[in-house]
C-alpha cells in the first residue's frame, strides 16, 4: 500500500465512522484540504500550469459548498472541523 494510500485511510477512519465512510461531508471536506494543500505546493513550483489551477479551484469550491452544508446543519462539528483542519484562521 502506498503512503498516501495510508493517509487517505487515516483521514476516513479520522472523519468517518468506519473506512467505507467515505461520503461524509466531513471526509470529503478533509480529503479535499489534503490535496488543495498538496497542489498549493505544487503551484509554487510550477506557475505556468493553468489547467491545474483551474482544477485547484474546482476543489476549492466543492470544499467551500460542503463547508456551507455542515455550517448549516451541523454547526458544532462544522467549528470542530475548521479548528482542526486549520482553515479560518
């Protein structure tokens, strides 16, 4: 199993209930900072890739739509999940 194969998992069990929880709005939100902080690396690096930003910001909306969703129906694990993603500072 690859390492991030591991980290994925780990982030599942983390936010989830079990690891084939992967549906919930807190995993999704957790997997999608995991890989707009890996391409924010990335772009450093590589400033000339457009196509690749324009997927980061797909992913960052999709982010931002669950994070309104969870803000919205379940507010006190919305606020633990910001606090420990590291979002909002």
């Amino acid at each position: 199993m690859l390492k991030s194969d591991i980290v994925v998992r780990e982030l599942i069990l983390k936010y989830g209930k079990n690891f084939k929880n992967s549906g919930y709005s807190s995993v999704q939100i957790a997997l999608l900072t995991r890989k707009i902080n890996y391409l924010q690396k990335h772009f450093s690096e590589h400033k000339e890739d457009h196509c690749g930003r324009k997927g980061l910001l797909s992913m960052v909306s999709r982010r931002r739509k669950l994070l309104d969703y969870m803000k919205s129906r379940k507010y006190k694990k919305y606020l633990l999940l910001i606090h420990e993603l590291g979002l909002r500072h």
